[in-house]
C-alpha cells in the first residue's frame, strides 16, 4: 500500500480524511466538514503546513499518553494523530506525516 489520503462520508454525512502510511497505518485524521470541497481543502492545507515543524503541537493527556494536532495557518486544527504510549512515539509520528503528507495520493473510500 502507498501512502494516501483516504477520503470519505462518515454516517452523518460529514465528510472527513485520514492519512495512511505506506504500511496502511492511520497517522493523522481530519474532523468532519460538511462540504466535501472543504475536506479537499484540508488536505491541501495537511501537505503545506507538514512541511512547517512549528504547525505540530505535541500534547500528552490526563492518562499519560500522547497526540499531536497539526494546525493550519490560521491556528485551526486540520488533522489530529492517533494516541502514543509515549513522547518518542509521537515525535515519530510526526515526522511520518511530515515526509508522507506532501506526495501522498487522495482517494475516495466508503467508510
């Protein structure tokens, strides 16, 4: 599998994104937007701002685990990760969407 945006409608008609690693992996996902247009939006702005160390914000929960959220320009959210057990995990997590998100595919999926 090469690495891809996979886009899809969630079962109440929001439309959302995920990107997938080259091993199919999940390694960042969008919130829903009610517009498939802004959802190709979001993924436009996941490629520009991956590129951007300063756009990811590494925050750990009240559990002890860890996520990041990538922020667009204008200091909203466009993708959020999945939770790490630890900081390192994260930071790798990072780093995989920075190298994947810039080349990766779009794909529309049913979910």
């Amino acid at each position: 599998m090469k690495k891809m945006f996979e886009m899809y409608q969630d079962k109440a008609g929001e439309f959302r994104f995920r990107l997938k690693a080259n091993n199919g992996q999940n390694i960042l996902a969008s919130q829903g937007y009610s517009q498939k247009a802004n959802c190709q939006n979001g993924i436009e702005s996941v490629k520009k701002n991956s590129q951007d160390p300063s756009m990811f914000e590494l925050k750990q929960s009240d559990s002890g685990k860890w996520m990041f959220n990538l922020k667009a320009s204008n200091g909203q959210v466009v993708g959020t990760s999945q939770m790490y057990e630890n900081e390192s995990g994260a930071k790798n997590g990072i780093q995989s969407v920075a190298n994947h998100a810039p080349n990766a595919t779009v794909k529309e999926v049913e979910n």
